[in-house]
C-alpha cells in the first residue's frame, strides 16, 4: 500500500481518466487496475484502469480527470492510497448512463 499526492487534469491535459508517472509505478503497466481511495477511508474507492497511451508530462506521480475527482470528492494535492488490484477481484455494482441533447424514444431504450 503506496501513498501519493493527487494531480487533477482536464481533458487539454489528457482524455484519459488516469495518468500515471512510470516511474512512481514500475511494476504497473498499461491495463492494470489501480484502486484509489483516501487513507482510513473504507468508503468512496475508486478503480481504474491504466491507459494505454503515453500521455504522462510533467513531474505528477498520478492524477485524475477532474470531473472524475469531484464525483469522488478527490482534490489537488490530496494523499491518496494507490493499490493495483487483481482484475478477477473487483466487479460493477451499478452504471448509470447519461446522454445530453440526445432523443431517445422509449422503444429504442
């Protein structure tokens, strides 16, 4: 169980959801899953999966989308708990869709 501090970025950063700075993590490679969640927090965990691309610039150890931040209630420069996670123990409990300015007829739901 690993500590690091938390960059946010938007998607003129990156349209990935997670950056990762390699070095910070040498033995996480591209597909692997990444929990994240705050020290002593038993609530609000977050998995994601590691990107394929190489959008890592700068000097930040990890950081998150912005949007994704908030629903989490993650901020800048927050010490996060970051723990790669065996993919056969983590599951969906629900998805919510979202679609804007969008028609959709109750016959193509």
């Amino acid at each position: 169980m690993s500590r690091y501090f938390l960059g946010l970025h938007g998607t003129d950063f990156s349209a990935d959801e997670l950056v990762i700075n390699p070095e910070a993590f040498p033995d996480v490679r591209p597909g692997d899953l990444l929990e994240l969640y705050h020290p002593g927090s038993t609530t609000n965990h977050l998995v994601l999966q590691v990107p394929r691309g190489d959008d890592f610039k700068g000097n930040l150890q990890l950081s998150i989308q912005r949007s994704v931040a908030q629903l989490f209630n993650f901020h800048l420069r927050q010490e996060v708990v970051a723990v790669k996670v065996d993919p056969d123990q983590v599951g969906v409990d629900h998805v919510e869709l979202s679609f804007k300015d969008q028609y959709h007829s109750r016959s193509v739901m």
